[in-house]
C-alpha cells in the first residue's frame, strides 16, 4: 500500500488489525478505513461491544454467521468500506459475540482488511487500560492512548481543579505511567503472543504535549512495543518515535 498514513499504522499483509486502548479508538478505525478506501482496498469493521458508527457509514446487520461472507460479498460491490454487526437501535450498532467474532476471523471474510474494536471505553483516555481486553488471533495490535492521560498529569491548573475521575485511577505523576502501562495485563498477554504491535499517543497537537510524547514513547518502547507513533487523528499528522 502506497499511504503514508496507512502504512505507518500496519503493513501491507496484514489482514486482521486489532484496536485497544481508549482516546482515539474509533476515529483512528475510521480514518485508516477511508485510507485503504482511497487506496482501493476493501475493509469490514467488527466492535467487541456496542459502538456508534458514522453517520456516513455503510452497515451489513445480520444475526446469522452462515450466509455472512456471501452477504458480505455482495454488499462490497457498492461500498468499499462495511461496519458489521448482529443489529442496529439507537444509531449503535450491537456487535457480534466474542465466539462469533472469532468465527468471523477463521472465516476469512472476502476483504483487504479486518480492523476490530477489541475493546471500548466509558470515560477518559486511561479507562481503556482498566478492563479485560478479549484477545484475537490478528495480524497486528493497535494501542491507542489520548495523551491527555499524561499531559493532565502536570498541569497545574489541572491538579488544583482536583477532578475526581483522575484521583480515581491513582495516577499522579507522568514519570510513572509507563511502568504503569507496563503493568497492565493486557501487554502481558500480547507479549506472550508475540503479535507485531503499534503504540498510537493521540492527541498530540502542540510543543507541551509533543515533548511529553517524545520522552513518553522511548519508554514505552522498552517495555516490548515495536513502534510508536505520536500525533493526531484530528489532523492526520503522525510521527514515530525511533
């Protein structure tokens, strides 16, 4: 694939891309989609739970796995890019079953890629590191993080307001949230599995944020990711970090 942008996030042979995390998830799964679009390649997104979809968005809702690759098929002849699931109500779409999913998987659906929301998050950036995440045979993991998780963290404006939500999660100081992040269970298991993965820190939009991010992603580096990438899905500038 020739997309810069698209390639920075995941190699040309690789169908199945996972996203975790919370900060970007969605807009991120969105806009790589419209790039393999433009680059003439054809994606399905799954969600491992409810999600709310473009407006613009093309749907295959089904509540049967059996003739799914051939509706699939036949849909792909109008759009380029198709959100799947078991339903629609109330602009969500209900997703499938973690069993289906991976039936979905080991069905090698008749498109370019597979990108699949492992995960989704009620609240801030670090929530998204909090619960269980469902693990996918995939060709790559996509982690992605706000870095309003780290740049809150030493603002002093932000520390006086004393928001509860981040005394909460207990994290105080940026110098530890990568050991934090390393902590986490989810990184034990992806390591196990030896998957090829990306850290995305999203949300770096200006000088404060983007020397957090620097110093942030050489750390997150050494605990077994093999690219980082810094920058925001709001303006499509990203940069990895070496």
């Amino acid at each position: 694939m020739k997309n810069a942008v698209t390639t920075m996030f995941m190699e040309s042979s690789e169908k199945v891309v996972l996203f975790i995390g919370g900060g970007g998830k969605s807009t991120l799964i969105h806009l790589l989609s419209k790039e393999c679009g433009n680059a003439g390649q054809t994606t399905a997104i799954l969600s491992a739970s409810p999600s709310v979809i473009p407006m613009e968005a093309n749907t295959l809702v089904t509540d049967s796995l059996k003739n799914f690759p051939d509706q699939l098929e036949q849909e792909l002849r109008s759009a380029q890019v198709i959100y799947i699931g078991k339903k629609l109500s109330d602009e969500h779409l209900e997703p499938f079953a973690h069993a289906e999913i991976m039936q979905l998987i080991k069905s090698d659906l008749p498109v370019d890629r597979v990108f699949i929301e492992a995960d989704a998050v009620n609240g801030r950036s670090v929530s998204g590191f909090t619960g269980s995440t469902s693990i996918y045979p995939a060709n790559r993991y996509i982690t992605v993080m706000g870095a309003d998780a780290f740049n809150k963290e030493i603002d002093d404006n932000w520390l006086k307001s004393r928001d509860k939500f981040w005394q909460k999660k207990g994290i105080l100081t940026p110098i530890n949230l990568a050991e934090w992040i390393a902590s986490r269970e989810i990184f034990n298991k992806l390591n196990k599995k030896n998957i090829p993965s990306t850290f995305f820190l999203n949300k770096v939009e200006n000088i404060f944020t983007q020397n957090l991010a620097h110093s942030f992603g050489k750390k997150i580096k050494q605990i077994g990711i093999d690219r980082v990438i810094i920058g925001s899905v709001f303006n499509s500038q990203f940069q990895i970090i070496e």
